[in-house]
C-alpha cells in the first residue's frame, strides 16, 4: 500500500475532484481533459478509468517518451501499492516490465503503433491514454486517428482519453465525435522570469555555469537546467563538478538513454539539494518535487528527417513560446520560483508561439506506410491534414524504395519494413545489408547518417576540387564507415580528412548496434567485396538521389527530380558517371553532395527502369526528333536515335513549337492556300451574314496539329497542305460560293486575269495598267456586286497613278491629266481622248488599239 503523506498528497491534486466526471466521460466513448502541468492528470486518470473497466481488461496509456514512460509506471505501481511490472508495467523500445498480472501499461507512441500493426482490434484493452497530446507527435496523431477508426469499426466499447496541458481542446473533441471536455484548474505558485543581457557571446556550457550559483543563491530548492541534448548536458556537467563538490550538491543528469537507475536518483529525493540537466524529458510529463529554478537553453534537439539525407535526425532548433511556459512552470509546481532564459527578452516575441505539429511539417513516408499496411485510405481522419504535396512525396519515395506498388499496394517487402521501428529508408538499408551480407556495415552507416557527424571536417566544404585529387574514392560513405570500424577496432587510419571525434564515433557505434538487432531475418553469407555490397545497399536506400555526371565535368551530375548537383569539396568521389549525391546541402543557388558514393550500371534492377521511345523538338536544328531512351525515375540515363512512329505525336510537338510566332508559319499570300486563307477571312468580316469561319489566330492554332501530321520541321509548315484543312474546316460544298463572291482573279474584258488582293476591314485591290480598263465605265464588284473593288491604276512602268474605288469618275475628272503626263513620257502607249469609245487592249500600245 502507499504511504499515507503521499496518498494525502494526491488526493489534494487539483485533477482529484474531476475524476468521477472524467470516468463518467469516458463511459461515452470518449473524453479530453485539460489540467496544466502537476495538476495529477498523468497518474490519477488512468488508475481511475481502469477501476471502471470489467475485470480483465486492460489501460494502455500512452507517452511521448520512454524515460517517461519508465518513470510515470512506477509512480502508478507506488499510487497503487504494487511493485514495477505487477498491476502495473511499462513497454518501450529496447525494455519491457510487464506480466500476466499487469492491467495498466504505459508505453510510448511507438509501442503503440506496433500494438495496432499487429492487432488492429486491440484486444483485451478497454480504454487507451493519451498523455501529452499537445506535443503533437506525428505518431501521436496516427494513434489518435487509428484509435478512432478501430472505435467506429471493430471496437464500439474502446474508451479514448487525450490528455494535454496546453492543447485547444475544441478541434480535438470535434475529432472524436463532439465528445465531452473536462477541465480541471491547475495550482501553480509565480515564477519570475529574468532574460540574458543583450550581446551575450559566451558559449551555452560557460552560459550555464555562470547562471548556475546566482540560481542557487536565489532560490531554496533544486535547479532544473534544460539543455538541447546529451552532448550539452556532459559539457555542462563537466563545467560545474567541482561547483557541485565544493557546496555538496548533487549533479544529476536526465535523458531518454539514461539507465533506470540514474534516471531515479534525479526523480527521488535524494536528501541533497540537486542541480539536475535535463533535456525536454522533464519539460512535461515528469514531475520532480522541489524544484524552485529553472535554466532555460531555450534549445531543443527535435527528430526530423533531414532533407540533406532523407534519413531522421535530431536537429538544433529553438523552442517556441509555449514550451517556455512549460519549461517556466516547472520552477512553481510547490513553492514560488525564479526562471532564467539565455536568450534576449527582445528576442522571444520572434520565437513562435506554438510547435508546428509533426504532420505539417514532417516526412511522411513511414506513416503513410503504416496507413496504406492498415487498409487506410486518403480519408484517414487526421486532426490536421498534411500537405497533399508531402503525402505525394512520401509515396514517390515509397514507391522507388519498393515498399508499394504502381497502384499503391503495400509489397511484401514493404511489410517488412512496416514493422521495423525506423524510417523506411534507412529500414531498406538495414534489409539491403542484411541481403547482401554487410549488416554490420549498413547498420554503421544508418547510424553515421542519423547521427551528427563524428568527422572532424568542418574546413571541408571550403575547399575546391584540386585538393583532393590524390585521395579520390569511389564512396565517401565506405570510407567513413572503414574510419568507424577501424577505430571500434582500436586502430586509426593515416587519412587527415576521416579525423573522428571520439565521442561522437561511440555515440554513432552505440546506434550502429541498436539497428543491427533491429533485423529479425536469416542473413545472408558474408560479402567476399563488402565495399562493393555496401555501395549496393545504398542504391536501395537511397534510389531518388541517383545522379548521371555531366558532359564535360568531374563533379556536376543531374539528380533524380531534374536538380543539378555539384559535389562538394568535402567528397572525395570524382569523375563517375552514376553516383548517389547521399548528403544533400541546398543552402545557396546549386545543390551541393557533401558525400557521394559511386554507382555501377549493372546494380540498377531492370524493374525499375523504364525505356521508352520520346519525341522531342530540338531548337538546334528547328525540328522534331525521336529518341530511345532509358530513365531511372525520371532521370535520363541512355538515349539512341530511332525514326519517328507517331507522325501525330511528332506532328502537335511541331505545332506547340510553331504556335506562339504563328504567323510566321501560316502559307505565303501569294500562294493558294494563303490566297484562299485571306479571301474568307474578308468574306467573314464583309459578309458576317455568310457565317463564314473568321480563323482569327485561335481557330488557326486550333488547325497546327493537323497541318503537322507528317511534318519534321518548323520549315515545313508554311508549305504544307494548309488548303486542303482550311476548305474542309468550310466545307467543301460552299467553296464554289467562295470562288464566286471572293474569286482569286478578275477577268477583264480583254481576256486578262489579274489576282485580287484581299485584306481584312479593307475593300479588295485589284492592280491594272490603265490601257486594260478602256471602254469599261463602272468600276468592278465582287460579293454578288456589293462591294467595289479599289482599283490601283498603273502606267506602262506599272506604278500606280491613281487609287481609286469610282472607275467613271477617273475617266471623267482624272484621267484627262495623267494622258497629258503619260502620253509625253510613253508616246507609243494608247492615250484616246475618250477612252470610253475604245477598246481596252493587252499591250497598251496605239497599235493594238480598236474603235
């Protein structure tokens, strides 16, 4: 049983009295509760629903992270009177404390969803916890949305519980079917807040120890420092033992790796006054009595899977607003505290106020593979839909590792991967090490792209290709992981540029052997050419970072996805046709490989090619061309020339070229086509009442394809058969019609045929040596005589003399003075006083001229 102050203790927790409303709540189905931090949520309200659950059925409650998980279970056990591992036990990645007897579980989201992978209906359990709900995980999200599945398919009795300190209740409610919201009121004590000075430039170790004794003088109880992860937290220990030695505190470290028992002694009262260095474990979900100040880093090492690598990383990045708050209130759960933040006051109204959830801002692809290995479908009902581009990406990316199908059917292999507890990416490296018997190699190399970077080669980047011409390799990656095996092995090699940090290379090989006994497959024999295999497996692991060596160069590529990419004065590979650009830096113009690692033609599976004839234009020479070509994705790997099969094809890329300077490509004016392209385009506009096409430039276009039919180049076009599509766009019935109001020529009385010019808004030109018109008294029409032509009237060196569209009022008024002028300078051409009383002659010569 528990002793009688701690019971005291708990019962006078805030969330105590809202217990019997939150247990009639979930009898509904469903409940959110809201308590801020130390409020008693986390241990009161499991115990609570599982008394109310029938006998045998079990509470799963759910936590963001494992050492919590570890410490919130023997909290429970000792509120319940019993020991770790009886009534109540604890499942985590790598450790488990439970038995038949155990009835209430905590365990992390990952556990989870592993439980719901292997059994969707969750059976046996009667009601599942989630603890710290505003931390918005994106697998805490996936559990939510699953749990809610299973509770409207197989599991009407399933009790859901989101538990949060901070969250906006509201959305969430709405989620579950505007089910009920319980808040209960915290008890908290003031927390002053002091800020760093401005132009603080010391480094965050030096930072903390300074603070640290002004905390100390300050306050009564222990001190909690936050810093960003366990590197931070050694340097900081190492800055202030002889402090903690000389006054007798207790330095105590607190992170999620941490054994058991070191986690306890910074949990349990110790009987000294304790100095504890903490990462976020303890910014909610742990509760450590007496805590009076806080230091704040105002850091976090947040998993993200790096778009360098594709792999998860844990990445430096600021705390927003309300995890400050949360870090603050620590300070003030039993008495008033004072918080130190080492950052500007100015500068925290530009942190943001909230944390992104993981699902707007993350990779998708292992969710996204979970989902798709549970039967779920684009309608999964997530409390915040990701961006539809990032879930394309994600199945892009699936689809290449192998994972799913064409049609996004979860394949054997993509199973596999579902139920390894890492990225699928980097699960594809370990199952390719595992299949081409270096393991031991792929697991170091997961490790060494997951991790930080151990080698010392941070003047890499800065130099250029020429210092490395006498140390070129074939991958970058083998030769790291050689540097890591040779050095687990106690020897060093001779090569400045593989310097290792010997902490970080232990932190690398520490996670080098956790992924190796992830693999729970039979194993292939050991690689006779493990450099050789190595390489291989990261083709598998990394098949959209393929990249085919530029023309010309030792160290630009193309990549998968079109980018361009130059490798990077940190990588050592040169000269390879095919390489994987593995660690991608996109800061600046060009994307920049800071490893590579070669690639053989051979390794490329035939299912994942894809060789196809293309058609192409090519500006070089103005026209279209036909290719075989061989892509990896949608990178172009090989290309043949081959004769075009598809003259339609072929015919609308010609068309879609010649389209934007389309007149340049439409039939010369002077020949049919173009003669009869312009005389309906003035029958259209003269006589709308013809209901003539206009083939304005619209209509035209629309045309190109099948002008092109058969063409090669933009040359071409403007000879091809235009005049058979214009007449069959008309019909081929009113072209008679056409030729009768808009004919081509005009026949004069004398026999001669002279073409009529036609141009849109203006009345047809008609261009004749005056001689021609003699005896004709009224100008000529066309459009069944409605409109008059403008007559361009020449003299013998047939430039015009007069323009006119009133034929009998030229000879009346005009002609009498141009005979003058002409019969001077052309005496042997006809000039007649009355040029009506004559005949019109071919020559215009006086001797060809009848009465």
């Amino acid at each position: 049983m528990p002793d009688s102050p701690f019971v005291d203790w708990l019962a006078e927790l805030p969330v105590a009295s809202a217990l019997p409303r939150i247990v009639e709540a979930s009898r509904g189905g469903a409940v959110v509760v809201t308590a801020p931090p130390g409020s008693g949520k986390t241990m009161l309200v499991p115990a609570a629903v599982l008394d109310d659950l029938p006998a045998g059925q079990k509470v799963a409650l759910i936590q963001p992270r494992r050492l919590a998980a570890r410490a919130v279970a023997r909290q429970i056990a000792r509120l319940r009177g019993s020991r770790v591992g009886g009534e109540v036990g604890y499942l985590v990645r790598f450790d488990a404390c439970v038995s038949r007897e155990t009835r209430l579980v905590v365990e992390t989201t990952g556990i989870m969803l592993r439980r719901l992978l292997d059994d969707i209906s969750l059976e046996g359990i009667g009601a599942v916890v989630l603890d710290e709900f505003h931390e918005r995980t994106i697998e805490m999200d996936l559990v939510l949305g699953l749990l809610l599945r299973v509770r409207q398919t197989l599991r009407p009795d399933l009790r859901i519980v989101v538990m949060s300190a901070t969250l906006a209740a509201e959305p969430v409610a709405k989620l579950l079917g505007d089910c009920p919201i319980v808040h209960a009121e915290g008890r908290r004590f003031p927390v002053s807040v002091r800020y760093q000075r401005r132009g603080e430039q010391r480094e965050l170790p030096d930072l903390v120890a300074a603070t640290v004794p002004e905390a100390l003088r300050d306050t009564d109880g222990h001190l909690l420092v936050f810093l960003p992860g366990v590197g931070e937290i050694m340097r900081c220990e190492a800055a202030l033992a002889s402090l903690a030695d000389r006054q007798g505190f207790a330095l105590l470290k607190l992170f999620g790796d941490l054994p058991p028992e070191e986690q306890d002694r910074a949990l349990l009262d110790t009987g000294q006054r304790k100095i504890i260095l903490s990462t976020n474990v303890a910014e909610t979900s742990l509760t450590i009595p007496g805590v009076t100040a806080v230091i704040d880093s105002g850091q976090v090492r947040q998993l993200r899977v790096a778009p360098a690598t594709g792999l998860p990383r844990l990445e430096l990045t600021p705390i927003s607003q309300a995890s400050a708050e949360q870090r603050a209130g620590r300070a003030g759960r039993t008495a008033p505290g004072v918080c130190w933040r080492l950052w500007e006051e100015a500068s925290h109204r530009h942190r943001p106020e909230a944390d992104i959830p993981e699902a707007l801002r993350s990779d998708l692809a292992e969710p996204l593979l979970q989902l798709l290995v549970l039967g779920e479908s684009e309608e999964f009902p997530w409390l915040d839909p990701p961006p539809s581009e990032a879930l394309e990406n994600a199945r892009r990316l699936l689809h290449m590792l192998g994972a799913i199908d064409a049609e996004n059917r979860v394949t054997p292999l993509g199973k596999e991967l579902s139920r390894l507890p890492a990225h699928p990416r980097l699960g594809r490296l370990l199952l390719a090490g595992a299949h081409h018997g270096v393991l031991r190699e792929t697991s170091i190399a997961a490790a060494l792209l997951s991790e930080r970077d151990p080698f010392r080669t941070a003047d890499q980047g800065r130099r250029g290709p020429r210092d490395h011409q006498s140390v070129r390799t074939r991958s970058d990656v083998v030769d790291r992981v050689v540097a890591l095996q040779a050095f687990h092995g106690g020897m060093r090699l001779a090569d400045p540029a593989l310097e290792l940090h010997h902490g970080g290379a232990r932190n690398v090989l520490r996670s080098a052997e956790q992924l190796y006994r992830l693999v729970d497959r039979e194993l292939a024999p050991r690689s006779e050419t493990p450099e050789l295999s190595l390489m291989q497996a990261l083709l598998e692991a990394f098949p959209d970072r393929l990249a085919k060596l530029r023309g010309g160069t030792q160290d630009r590529a193309t990549m998968v996805g079109g980018r361009g990419v130059r490798l990077d004065g940190g990588s050592r590979v040169r000269g390879e046709t095919l390489l994987l650009a593995i660690d991608l830096n996109d800061a600046g113009g060009e994307a920049r490989a800071r490893s590579a690692s070669a690639v053989e033609r051979e390794w490329l599976p035939e299912e994942l090619l894809e060789t196809r004839d293309e058609l192409f234009y090519n500006p070089t020479r103005g026209q279209v061309e036909a290719r075989s070509r061989t892509y990896w994705s949608d990178l172009l790997l090989e290309e043949t020339p081959v004769a075009i099969s598809d003259r339609v094809a072929a015919g609308e890329i010609l068309a879609r070229e010649a389209r934007p300077q389309l007149d340049r490509f439409l039939p010369p004016s002077d020949s049919a086509a173009g003669s009869f392209l312009a005389r309906v385009r003035w029958l259209a506009e003269s006589l709308p009442e013809l209901e003539l096409p206009r083939f304005d430039a619209e209509e035209l276009a629309a045309m190109l394809p099948e002008v092109c039919i058969g063409l090669r180049s933009l040359d071409d076009i403007r000879t091809a058969d235009w005049l058979s599509r214009l007449q069959q766009e008309v019909g081929y019935e009113r072209i008679a019609e056409i030729e009768r109001l808009a004919p081509r020529e005009f026949e004069l009385t004398n026999g001669n045929r002279h073409p009529l010019t036609y141009e849109p808004g203006r009345p047809p030109m008609l261009a004749v040596k005056i001689q021609e018109l003699f005896g004709v008294r009224e100008t000529p029409r066309i459009g069944g005589g409605r409109v008059a032509v403008l007559l361009h009237l020449l003299g013998p060196n047939r430039r015009p003399q007069q323009v006119t569209a009133d034929l009998a009022s030229f000879w009346a008024n005009t002609y009498p003075e141009v005979k003058k002028e002409l019969r001077r300078r052309y005496p042997k051409h006809a000039w007649p006083d009355d040029p009506l009383a004559v005949q019109a002659t071919r020559s215009g010569l006086k001797r060809d001229m009848k009465e």
